[in-house]
C-alpha cells in the first residue's frame, strides 16, 4: 500500500518547547508536502521537498525528507499556539495522487 | 473574491435525499479534485478533473456522481448515502502541467451528515 504514516498521532505540549512529527512510508515518492489544517478549513500547504536529504525552514518550522524519499520529519522550535492544528504530510505519485498521511493533531497550550 | 469555494458549509440529508455539493475556484486552475475526510482516516482522494475530462475515480461508490462543467466548477452529486457517509468533503483545485509538486488549495468543506 502507499500508506504514510505519521506519528504521533496526537500531541499536547507547553507553550516554548519544541516537537518533532515524523511521516513514514515504505514507498518512494517523488515530492513531499507538508499542510496544516485549523478547525473548520481546509489544509494550506507549508512547504514542499523535492530532493532527498533536502532541509527546508520556514520561521521556526524545519522540514526534512529523508535519503531515500520514503520519509519526512517536521520539527517546530519553541512552540506558539497558533502553531495548533492538524498537520498532514502528502507524498506526490504520478500526476494526480497526492496521497495523505494518517496526521498529527497539536495542541499548544499557552 | 479568491479561492476555492465550498457551498454548502453544512448539510444534514436523510438515506433518501438526493442534494448536491458545489465547488468554485478563482484561482485559474485547471485541474479540481474531491477528498473525503473521515475521523481517524486520512484525507481520500475521491476523483480528479482535468480541463473538465475526469482522470481519475478512486473506487468510489455510485451513489458519489461527480459533474465537472468547466475548470472553475466542481459538482458532487448526492443520493441514497448512507451514515457511514458522514464526512467532511473538500474540494481542492491545482495548476497541474504535467507530474509536478503544484500544491493543491483546498476550500474550507462542506461538513455532510447522513441520518
């Protein structure tokens, strides 16, 4: 199957600490991207990696997809609530399949 | 006015009901996609429309008919569902030339419950 798993699945933390969400598949992808979603939207994307090993920041947000393009982590540096919300990884197959990961539900309690 | 577009927000429909969910983008996009979002299941990818000529339909129900009458323009037709139906469902649309990273955007979903 072309499952992504992430984990955790879920996560409450205190305001200033830092976390990190892995998502894992056994398959290759040819891209990843990372999206976050608020109650009552729809996912935004944060970031896309392309290239295995490839490192991308945005803010205190870093992304990383891993050698073999099979994996991704996310790491979040001092934590703010507005950082709260689903995140969801998407590996991109063919054309068409973007194929989304089981999420990470954060709660960032101030 | 920008964006994806979902209407409606909310929708209650009985086993027998027949309605329908509309999606609007005015982002010059020419590809549409419809996902379901269950709890405790990841985002599913229902069907994707491409300058209208439908590419892909994920072995989705019959009773889910999709309408695609132009690229800004995403229909889901509804009839005979049943509770396990009850979901929310976004609509998504891409700039897609070719197998690329485009992102998707998606609307904020029409949240449907099956009585």
């Amino acid at each position: 199957t072309q499952l992504l798993e992430q984990s955790p699945q879920f996560l409450s933390i205190q305001e200033g600490e830092n976390l990190t969400v892995y998502c894992n598949s056994s398959s290759v992808f040819s891209s990843l991207q990372w999206y976050r979603q608020e109650p009552g939207e729809g996912p935004v994307l944060l970031v896309t990696v392309v290239t295995g090993g490839e490192v991308k920041k945005l803010k205190r947000l870093t992304f990383q997809f891993g050698d073999a393009r099979k994996d991704s982590s996310l790491h979040i540096t001092a934590a703010q609530p507005g950082d709260t919300g689903l995140y969801l990884c998407a590996g991109i197959r063919g054309t068409y399949k973007y194929i989304f990961g089981t999420g990470t539900r954060l709660k960032v309690l101030a | 006015e920008t964006g994806v577009t979902q209407t409606p927000r909310h929708l209650v429909m009985g086993m027998t009901n027949k309605k329908s969910l509309k999606c609007e983008q005015h982002l010059g996009h020419n590809a549409m996609y419809w996902y379901k979002q269950s709890a405790k299941k990841p985002l599913e990818l229902m069907f994707v429309y491409n300058f209208k000529e439908q590419t892909e339909n994920n072995s989705v129900p019959s009773r889910f008919s999709p309408e695609c009458p132009n690229s800004s323009h995403l229909f889901l037709h509804l009839h005979t569902l049943q509770p396990e139906d009850s979901a929310l469902y976004l609509c998504a649309s891409s700039r897609k030339t070719g197998p690329d990273n485009s992102p998707l955007h998606f609307g904020n979903g029409t949240r449907l419950t099956v009585t």
